[in-house]
C-alpha cells in the first residue's frame, strides 16, 4: 500500500492530511497564477493526488488543469477525484525526457508545476529542467534537496538556472526539512508540430502571442485576424499521454453537439478543457472538406475505440 502523500481536496475541503505539507505551498503557487486576467491552462506534472491542481481550479474560474501522474495507485485515485470535483484533464502517462519533449512540441502551458518531480525522471537533471521549461512560460520548480531526499544522485547535479526566482520553501516530510521553490519565467512563441505524428512537412503556421491579459493565435501565412487561444489540450495529445478525464464518451458528446459544417472532425482538431471539448478550425483556409461531419465523427469514434482511421487529408 503506497503512503498519501498529498492531502486530498474534495469539493473545496481538505479530506485527511498526506505526509506532505499542502496549504503553504499552494499560497506560494497561486501568488503567481492570481496574475492572470484570462483563461489558463496549467500543467501539474507529478500531480499525485491533484490538489494544487483542484484548488486552482476553484480558486480561479478560468484555470483548466492538466494533471499529469504515472504511479498506478495514485493515477487511480487521481482519476476518481477529477470525478469527484467534477474537472480536470488527468493523464496517466509515466513521463520520460522524451515524453517531456514530445509534449512541449505540441502544446504550450500559461502555469507549469513541477513540484519535487524532477528528481524522478531518468536522466541529466538540468536537461529535465530545460525540457520542463519548454512546456510553458511560467514555471514553478520545488527541489528535494535534503541529502536523505530519494534521487540525489540526480539532484546533486542540479544548477540554478540563471534567471531563476527564489518563491519560497516548502516544508519536508523529511525529518522537518525545507525544500525551495523557484520560478522560471521565459516566453514562448511557437510550437513544434502541429500534433503528435502530423506529416513533418506540416509544419505549425501560428505564433502565440500571451500576457497575463491576454493569449491569441496569429497565423503567419495568411490574412486571419488573430483568435483567443482556447485553454487545455489537444484531443490527440489527451489520447497519446493516456488520458482518463473528462472520460471519452463526455468528449464525443461534446464533439457531437458542436458539429456544423466542420468537414474536418479529426482528434488534432478538438480541444479538451477541464470540463468539456470544442471543436477548432471552423475557418481554416487551407482546409479542403473532403467528407460529411457524420463519416468524420464516426471515424472519430472508432479512434476512440482503438480503430485506426485513415484520413485523406492531413
């Protein structure tokens, strides 16, 4: 039986202390995600039980969380507590350096969480931080650096990035330990690939362009005017990184309301968000419809269900 590590937060209370202190860490990380003054999407990696992801959640009524936790048990009860609280995107992937990278290629986070998280991903632990930094544009690290802390053989290598800001610290479990937590702060542009597995010669024709006010798409090879940047995840990123919440029949309904016209009704075209999905690309010029909404949402479905699909046009 593993220990609780987090205290678990069900519908806005704390259900049974973990091992871990809880509250004082969330007051550090929500100072920082109080700047927004739009929807944001943050990124929990290590979430175990979710409650810096929940809580966020409440405390901010446009914050849609993707919480990320490869450990089975707490997946699972990761998994019933998204239910529970009635939000979040929950992903059960165990995440390596590659994973790390391929995410950051395809989606771009306003908030990154990686709180004593680094120490447990194999390989040079200052490449993992880069990585994670890649993710998004303001992140929180949280270091184990007690020399009782598991991973030390990695931590001991850890270097302080240069711009990095000191939040505060955040009480071990460890024989009454601190650990600090910093703030990395880059801005973010582009993306990489369009989507897990798009034809290399697709390449992304979009620049992010985000403040704490506002976060819009400008498209550079056309006339579009810019559009608001629809928080949470790609569909084929959810399915990728194993994702379990909102669960798959919810998403379809979602998908099935929202057909018009579309023509285009593939999984790099919808968004999921803490508690619902959308359908992007209504007005993609570059696209071409080759069938009905009908043979693309049934093609759909049978993706979900294991199937294959080919579609034409990528």
């Amino acid at each position: 039986m593993v220990e609780q590590y987090q205290t678990r937060w069900v519908r806005g209370k704390a259900d049974g202390d973990g091992v871990r202190e809880c509250a004082d860490r969330y007051e550090i990380i929500k100072s920082i995600a109080k700047q927004f003054n739009r929807p944001f999407t943050v990124l929990d990696i290590g979430a175990n039980l979710g409650y810096f992801s929940f809580r966020l959640m409440e405390d901010f009524e446009n914050c849609h969380a993707v919480m990320v936790e490869g450990h089975p048990t707490y997946a699972r009860q990761l998994t019933e507590l998204a239910g529970i609280n009635g939000q979040g995107i929950v992903l059960t992937k165990s995440m390596t350096q590659g994973d790390l990278a391929l995410l950051g290629d395809v989606e771009h986070f306003d908030l990154v969480l990686a709180m004593s998280v680094v120490h447990h991903i194999n390989g040079d632990v200052n490449r993992t931080c880069q990585l994670i930094e890649n993710l998004g544009d303001n992140v929180i690290f949280e270091m184990p650096t007690e020399s009782n802390a598991c991973g030390q053989r990695l931590v001991q290598a850890w270097e302080i990035g240069e711009d990095w800001e000191r939040l505060g610290e955040g009480k071990s479990h460890l024989d009454g330990g601190v650990r600090p937590i910093f703030l990395s702060q880059q801005s973010r542009t582009r993306l990489g690939q369009r989507y897990i597995g798009c034809p290399k010669h697709l390449k992304p024709r979009l620049k992010i362009i985000s403040d704490w006010d506002s976060k819009e798409v400008m498209f550079m090879d056309s006339k579009e005017p810019r559009r608001d940047w629809l928080p949470g995840i790609n569909l084929h990123t959810w399915k990728y990184f194993q994702g379990t919440k909102p669960v798959p029949f919810l998403i379809l309904d979602d998908v099935r309301k929202e057909i018009g016209s579309h023509g285009d009704v593939r999984p790099w075209n919808v968004i999921v968000s803490s508690n619902a999905a959308t359908l992007i690309d209504y007005s993609d010029p570059t696209h071409i419809p080759t069938e009905t909404d009908d043979v693309s949402f049934e093609k759909l479905e049978k993706w979900f269900a294991g199937e294959a699909p080919r579609w034409v046009n990528l």
